[in-house]
C-alpha cells in the first residue's frame, strides 16, 4: 500500500481557475520525492489538498491507508508540514512554540522527545530565545521542528530552501537525509532542479496542475540524458569533413574540439564508427571525454515540450 495515495485529483478556485487537474501520484513509504515544477505549476495546491488545508473539488487522497476528507484526523495525524510561507508566534520562545505544535494533535508531552529534535535541528542553544529574535535560516528549522512535534510518518516540505543561503540549504539536505534514515517519507517541492538532483529517490514534474512524469531519479537521468562526448583534435580544421556529416557534431571555436551528441537510450552509441571515420578522415585524436547532462536541460526540455504542446 501507498503512503499517499492520489487518485485523479482536481482543483478549482473559486473564480474558475484549475490550479490541479487530474492528479495521479503514489507515494511508497520511507521515500523522498522530489516534486520538481516552476512557480504556479501547483506544487502547494497539491500539498495543501494532502495536508486538509484545501479541500479537493474531486478525487481522492489517502494517506497511510486514511481518506484525507471523510478521515481528516486519522489522516492529519500521521502527516508533517513545513509550509512554504513562515507563520511563527514572534513572542513565543523556540522550545514552547514546538511543544505546543504536539500539543494541538492531542499528544501528551514528551520534554526528551522535543529536546531530541531541538538537538537534530542545531536549536537546542536557541531553545529559550523569542521566535523573533532568530535568523531566517533558524526560523525555517523552527518550522521543520514544531512539524515533526507529533512524530509524523510523512513531512511535507514545500520549498524549504526558497531564499535561503548555501550553506543552509546543504543542512537542510542533511536533515532530509536522516529524516529518511528515521523511516519517515518526504515530499519536498522545489524549483531548484540541483536540490532535486541532490536528494531526492524520485522525482516528478508537474507543471500547469499536471504531473508530466514521476520516475527514479536515475533511471530519468539515464533515459532522458543525453550525453556528450568531446573529441579533442590533434590538429585544428576549418570545417568538418563531409565525411561526417552523419555525426550530430559541433566544432569549437578553437577548431580543435568536436562535440558528439549521442542518445544514451539508444542501442549504439555511434562512438566506435565515429572514431572509425576520424580516422578515416585523416584527423588524429588526442584526447576524448564524456558528460552527461543533467536533470536542469531535462526539466528545460519537458516543460518547453509541454507549452509548444499546448500552442
Ligand atoms: N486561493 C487561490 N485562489 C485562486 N487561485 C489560486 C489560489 N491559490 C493558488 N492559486 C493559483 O493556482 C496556481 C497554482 O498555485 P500554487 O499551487 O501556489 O503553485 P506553486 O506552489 O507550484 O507555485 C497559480 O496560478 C495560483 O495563482
Ligand atoms: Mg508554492
């Protein structure tokens, strides 16, 4: 069974706009998903219809075997949300405002537990200080904190590193990476396709209330990837002989470094005739690499694909 379960989910705003439309998406549990879209893709849409915050105008939603509508406690319980706007009591003080957090689920204290994830998340230090008084980047780790005060199964991130510096954004990757080792499911949004490639076992873009595909990060990377091999020349050219002109090639400016473009999906690469025919062509080889591109020029691509699509 699927942690979160989506089936044909759909959402108007009142006013008409369709900000999901027609959802499909399984989430297995101990997980990270990586829900990759640009901003007004619908992203919180979707998170808010799983967390209860928005209410689906059709479909269904399950989380941990729970309809998120008709079982909305059960179904609450079990889910973490560190929303994308920061909405903290400036007064309250790190330590109480997290404990309350657990407190709103109907849980009863648990002061080891709270000290736990104040240590996990670098705030044990700041426990006494006012919400206020702390740094943007501490304020985003108060959040992560009161939304795994009542020990949820799944945490929702949405845009956790938007706006926040490097070496912010590294720790919060390490967070997610021990979140995981904990057993718990993440599905974090972002539109940094680096944080994505990064962290994530899955990932999926969605793009106009659309999900265009979920797949495992590598198999994505492998499939869609195309990869590059650099031949770099003995000697310059002016042009590339005719000879090859078969070869997708690129001639540097340098006249010495000619780039192949090859499919990695397909069943030959071309390199052994390629190489066959430099020669043939007289050209000597000194060098040759390879690269493979990464999921930002295939995230570019699908979303361009999408909307020459839909022109
Ligand atoms: N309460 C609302 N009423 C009307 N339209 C909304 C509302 N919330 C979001 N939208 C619209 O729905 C679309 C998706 O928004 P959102 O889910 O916030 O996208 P994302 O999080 O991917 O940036 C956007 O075009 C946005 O303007
Ligand atoms: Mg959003």
């Amino acid at each position: 069974m699927a942690m979160v379960d989506i089936r044909d989910a759909r959402k108007t705003y009142d006013g008409g706009f369709e900000a999901l439309r027609g959802v499909d998406l399984q989430i297995q549990e101990g997980e990270i998903l990586a829900l990759l879209g640009p901003n007004g893709a619908g992203k919180t849409t979707l998170i808010s219809a799983i967390c209860g915050i928005t209410q689906p105008t059709a479909g269904q939603i399950e989380v941990g075997g729970h309809d998120v509508v008709r079982d909305y406690r059960e179904a609450r319980k079990l889910i973490g949300l560190v929303p994308q706007e920061i909405n903290l009591e400036p007064f309250e003080k790190v330590a109480s405002t997290v404990a309350f957090s657990r407190g709103l689920f109907g849980l009863p204290k648990n002061d080891a537990l709270i000290e736990q994830i104040l240590r996990k998340l670098s705030l044990w230090e700041k426990r006494n200080d006012r919400v206020m008084a702390l740094s943007g980047g501490m304020k985003r780790r108060v959040l992560i904190a009161k939304a795994l005060s009542h020990e949820p199964r799944v945490l929702f991130l949405d845009e956790p590193t938007a706006g926040v510096d490097v070496e912010l954004r590294r720790d919060m990757w390490q967070i997610v990476e021990e979140l995981r080792q904990d057993g718990v499911t993440i599905i974090l949004t972002t539109h940094y396709i680096e944080e994505a490639e990064a962290i994530a076992d899955r990932v999926g873009v969605i793009n106009k209330g659309q999900i265009l595909l979920v797949e495992d990060k590598d198999s994505l990377m492998t499939r869609m990837g195309k990869k590059e091999l650099t031949v770099e020349l003995d000697a310059p050219i002016s042009d590339i002989p005719q000879s090859l002109s078969d070869f997708d090639l690129t001639l540097g400016s340098d006249g010495k470094t000619l780039v192949y473009a090859y499919d990695t999906a397909a069943e030959r690469t071309g390199i052994a005739r390629l190489m066959a025919a430099l020669s043939e062509a007289g050209l000597v080889v000194r060098d040759v690499s390879t690269a493979q591109n990464s999921l930002e020029d295939i995230f570019v691509g699908l979303v361009s694909d999408e909307q020459e699509a839909a022109q």
